[in-house]
C-alpha cells in the first residue's frame, strides 16, 4: 500500500473537512454546506463519505479526495499536505528517513576530504604537491577546489572516520571504504590525489581520485551511491552556475583538470562531464540556468567517441526544449533560445593544455565553435560510410529529424539542402527516406506503450499509468502543450499527478516549474522526463495525447456523474417530503443531463478523430 493510500484509509474525510467547515451539515447519507472556495447563499459543496470524495456543484464546479481539499485550502504543495495529513493519521514518512541518511553520508563525504587536505599539506604529500605544481594547480586553486590525497594505508581513513563518531558501513555506503559483510572493510581510493565532487546545491557526494604513480585506472570515481549518480552531476556546476546564468553561456568540458585549469584562469563558466558523455540529466541541469552552450571535449579518439556519445544522449533534451516546437510559448521555451556549439580543439591538445599554455587562443576556440548543424555535417562523413546507402540511410535517419523539427523555416529548409548535397540526393528524398520508417502498419494509430518510470518516494507501489503516460509526454515534447490544455486537472486521480500538470500549465520555462515545485514533485518531473520513449512521430505522439485525454475525461465524467446521482437521488428523497427542495430536484436533473451530454459528445468526437487517423 502506497503512504497516501495509507493515510486516506486512516483519516475521514467528514472529520478533516469539518475542521475547515464548521458549517458542514449532515444531509441523509451526505453532507453539504456553504462552499469555502467562494461565495454562495445556497449550499453546493457535498461531502461523500462513501467514495471518501467532495464537490462543488456550484460555480467553483471542482472536487476531489481529502488531500485536494487540504491542498487547495491551505493553498500548500503536495508533499507538505501529505506531510500534515501523514502526522494527524499518525502515519511516519519515509523521506524524512532518506534524507536524514543523505545528511549522513554528506558528513562522512566531509570529514574525508578534510582528512584528504590535511594530509596532502603534510610532508607525505610532497609528491602529490609536486605534480599539481607541475599541473600549474597553486596554492588557492587546491584550496578552492578542496583538492587532497589518500593515504597509502587501506584502514588510515577509517581509523580517522571511526574517531570521528562514523562506521565501517557509513563510509561503505558513502564509496570511500570497499568490504564488509565477512570480508574486511578497507578504503577505496589508496594513494591518490583527491578531487571532491559536489552536486548542483554544493553537497558534498563523491570523489575522483587520480592515479599518481601511474598505476590503472588513471581515474577511479565513487560508485553509484544514495547520493552520487555520475551521470546527474556535472563537476564543479555549483561554482560556475551563477557565471553561466549571468553570461547565459555555458561550456562542458571532460576531465576534472580541464575545470579546475579553466576556473585558475577566470573561466568561471565552465563544468567537466567527468569523463563520460553527457547525458540528459546534466543537459537538464545546464538548461535550467543558461541558453548558450559549448561542448569541448578531448580531441583524441575517445574525446571524440565522447562527442558524439553526448550528441546522441542528450539529442532528445535539445530537440524537446530548442527545435521542436511550432509556437512559440512552451515549457522550456526561453527568451532567447538555446543553442549548442562544439569546439573543435587541435590534434593532441586538450582544453587543460591549451587554456595553461594559452588562454586567448581557448577563449577564441570558445567563441568560434560552430553551431551543432553544422558540426553535425562536418563529421557526418566520419561516423557513416556516405559511399553506401546502409551508410546514406542511417545518416537520414539521425540528421534529417534534428533539421527537420528547427524552428526557424529558412534555417530548416538550407540545412536539409546543405544534408541532401551532401548525401548526393535531393530534399524531397530524405523526406520521403525519413518518414518511410515510422509510418504506421494500420489506418487507426494506437498510443504508444506507457514509459516505465519510476515514482515518487511517496508513492512506490501505486501507479496510474494512464496519467503518468501522459504526463510524460506532454512534459517531453512541449508541441503538445495547447493539445492538453483543455484537460480540467480534477480529472486527476493521483494528487501529485495534478499538481504536476497544473503547474504544467501554469509554467513558461522548466526552470520556472522546478523553482516553484516541491522537492518530491521536481523528482516526479525528472523521472517522467527521462522515461524511454519508442520511435514516434509528431502525429502519434499527438493521437497518444488524445487517447490519454479521452480516456481520462471519461473516467472523471462518469465518476462525475455518479456523484451526481447519489446527490440526485438524496435530494429527490428529501422533496418528495418538503416541496420546497423541488428546485433544488431540477437543477440537479439538469446536471446529470448535461454530464451525460458531455459524455455523449466525447464518444462523438473521439469516433469522428478514429474515422479520420
């Protein structure tokens, strides 16, 4: 059972309501009173105890369970009604357990890099001392960057954590010691310079350590732990957020060292991916604060392999909040819009290399870096065989969709000529080439299968798939904003699936809907938004949307309508003794005649759309 499940099981709605209404009135087997969401003589707010649910039957013309009420009469998110619903049914919330945890783990993560800088300031870190010396790292670089260095000894740090008050299995579970369980617990990182890892709020998560004695591997980074996740981090972000916000313009590089050499040298903007490709949550990140970016990664073999990883991982996060839509006002739209370039360094530098040897020459490779189409075309000859048509092919598949979705109509239509030239073809080919793929198999198109995300940390076990469906695509693909609008947010069973939608529609930017959201409802967002998608096109991602809104409206019409009638009938019963109540019998008539309506006409239109896919 999930915990709001739990906490409507254990609290009556008729109690918690009756705290905010005094007024609240039993009524045969319902109650009603004057509505508090706005000014009324006759009372039209009813609370059901049987389906646990209220409504306004006035002009408010909402309703819900008792968490939406709480919500919208204290004017409070999600997590904190849950929390005081949670404490009044006498219900603990995990959360608070987890985060107590991550407060932990962010201590040990302290005192050990405490330890670290201690001892790489000692007489045993002459030699690590020495090569950041030679890195061109001073004094207030190591300082800045909290930089340090293991101890030899594989139980040092350990003794030094146990005096400190933590455990063998804390500085387990924070990836600084490996062991337990029946073998023995020993540190991780030996021997190495140290480099702490913070998140985007400056916690403490992890750590690099670089190999000194040239012993593999040359980097060895914490494991995944309750609180580092490589690929959600970008390496030193909490330093360069508010150069990239202020600019507006942010550069990726790959390594720890390239970083901290561009921070030495005044380039507060920049971040390092920490070796790996750049991933949708760290785009994520980079769009919540700037609008320009510049990818500059190692350009050696792998740095490239790198590149285009990044490229491929974060396409869809790029496509959705920069090319895909057709208006002009969506959720990740910004004033002006973000852009990517890549910077294309010479043959066996790396941006460590060229920004301590010569750092005009790394601020003119920044500022001269194409834009990613053409970059995109640059290379194409290097990651497909163009003498072929497999090769031919999979370069349509890959680039004629990022050309296609640009926003700007003279930018698209010279970008898929400049591709067809190069795939000695014409435009109306690779239309033609790109669109055979995803062409439907039957006339109707059916939605595509729900993603499998995960949930909320209050909601673990219970799902609606049918709005976590679609409230990942909607949040994926902006396009479809003005397709879902018209949705009330009553049709909403889950409370934190509307509160989501409703700040949804509320919000212009992401990064306005996460600075608005609770904690637990930006999570919500995050993992709707990394849910995996099948292959679609725009129109089937738009036919799921509508088979989404179809399904929910008639499940909130038909839920509507049955509330109407435990209503109808009560007050019919109740007439049938005093005749003044008739007028009240035939407005609600008139009700269920008008829900049945809308009914009608929702089968009608969903027929007529079925008859046209």
């Amino acid at each position: 059972m999930s915990l709001t499940d739990d906490v409507k099981q254990r609290l009556d709605i008729v109690d918690v309501v009756s705290q905010y209404v005094p007024s609240l009135q039993k009524a045969g087997r319902n109650y009603k009173a004057l509505c508090p969401f706005h000014t009324e003589k006759t009372p039209s707010f009813v609370v059901f105890p049987d389906r646990q649910s209220w409504r306004c039957f006035g002009a408010c013309a909402t309703g819900g369970d008792i968490f939406t009420f709480v919500m919208q009469r204290e004017q409070a998110g999600f997590s904190d009604t849950l929390k005081q619903l949670a404490q009044r049914a006498g219900v603990s919330v995990p959360e608070r357990q987890v985060r107590e945890e991550h407060q932990a783990l962010f201590q040990v993560n302290e005192a050990a890099a405490t330890f670290f800088q201690e001892l790489l300031h000692s007489p045993r870190g002459a030699s690590a001392r020495e090569y950041l010396e030679q890195r061109g790292v001073d004094r207030e670089a190591t300082d800045r960057f909290q930089l340090g260095l293991s101890p030899v000894a594989g139980d040092e740090l350990l003794k030094h954590l146990t005096a400190l008050g933590s455990s063998d299995a804390q500085a387990v579970d924070a990836g600084l010691a490996v062991g337990g369980d029946e073998g023995p617990v020993r540190g991780r990182f030996r021997g190495r310079l140290m480099i702490p890892i913070r998140d985007d709020r400056g916690n403490l998560v992890g750590f690099g350590g670089r190999s000194l004695d040239g012993s593999d591997p040359k980097y060895l980074n914490s494991p995944r732990t309750p609180v580092f996740d490589k690929g959600r981090i970008l390496y030193a972000f909490h330093l360069a957020r508010q150069s990239i916000k202020k600019t507006g313009e942010g550069v990726v590089v790959e390594g720890y060292m390239d970083a901290i050499a561009a921070h030495r040298h005044g380039f507060d903007n920049v971040v390092a991916s920490m070796g790996t490709a750049v991933t949708e949550a760290q785009v994520r990140l980079l769009v919540a604060v700037g609008q320009r970016f510049v990818l500059a990664l190692d350009p050696d073999a792998a740095g490239q392999e790198a590149t285009r990883r990044s490229l491929q991982s974060s396409w869809r996060v790029l496509e959705q909040r920069v090319m895909s839509s057709r208006s002009r006002v969506t959720l990740y739209e910004r004033p002006s819009e973000v852009s990517l370039r890549i910077a294309v360094l010479p043959p066996g530098d790396d941006p460590d290399a060229v920004i301590r040897e010569n750092p005009d020459q790394w601020e003119r490779f920044i500022r001269e870096a194409p834009p990613l189409p053409d970059y995109l075309l640059t290379r194409a000859p290097d990651w497909w065989d163009l003498s072929t048509s497999e090769g031919k092919t999979q370069a349509t598949e890959q680039l004629y969709p990022f050309y296609k979705n640009m926003a700007d109509q003279f930018e698209r239509e010279r970008y898929i000529r400049r591709l067809a030239d190069l795939l000695s073809t014409t435009p109306e080919t690779l239309a033609v080439s790109a669109a055979r793929p995803q062409r439907p198999s039957s006339r109707r198109r059916e939605p595509a299968a729900a993603p499998q995300t995960s949930s909320a940390p209050f909601e673990q076990e219970h799902r609606d798939p049918l709005e976590e469906h679609l409230l990942s695509l909607i949040l994926r693909w902006p396009e479809l904003k003005e397709t879902a609008s018209s949705l009330p947010p009553d049709a909403f069973r889950r409370p934190d699936y509307r509160e989501v939608f409703i700040l949804w529609q509320k919000c212009s930017t992401i990064e306005e809907l996460y600075q608005t959201a609770d904690e637990e409802i930006r999570e919500q967002v995050e993992s709707m938004l990394s849910a995996p998608f099948p292959p679609t096109d725009v129109h089937q991602r738009e036919e799921a949307v509508r088979q989404c809104l179809y399904r929910m409206e008639e499940r909130h019409l038909r839920e509507l309508k049955a509330e109407e009638a435990l209503l109808l009938a009560q007050t019919a019963s109740v007439a049938a003794q005093d005749e003044g109540e008739s007028q009240g019998v035939d407005a609600l008539e008139q009700r269920v005649v008008d829900t049945n309506e809308r009914l009608r006409q929702l089968f009608g239109t969903n027929t007529q759309i079925q008859r046209r896919e």
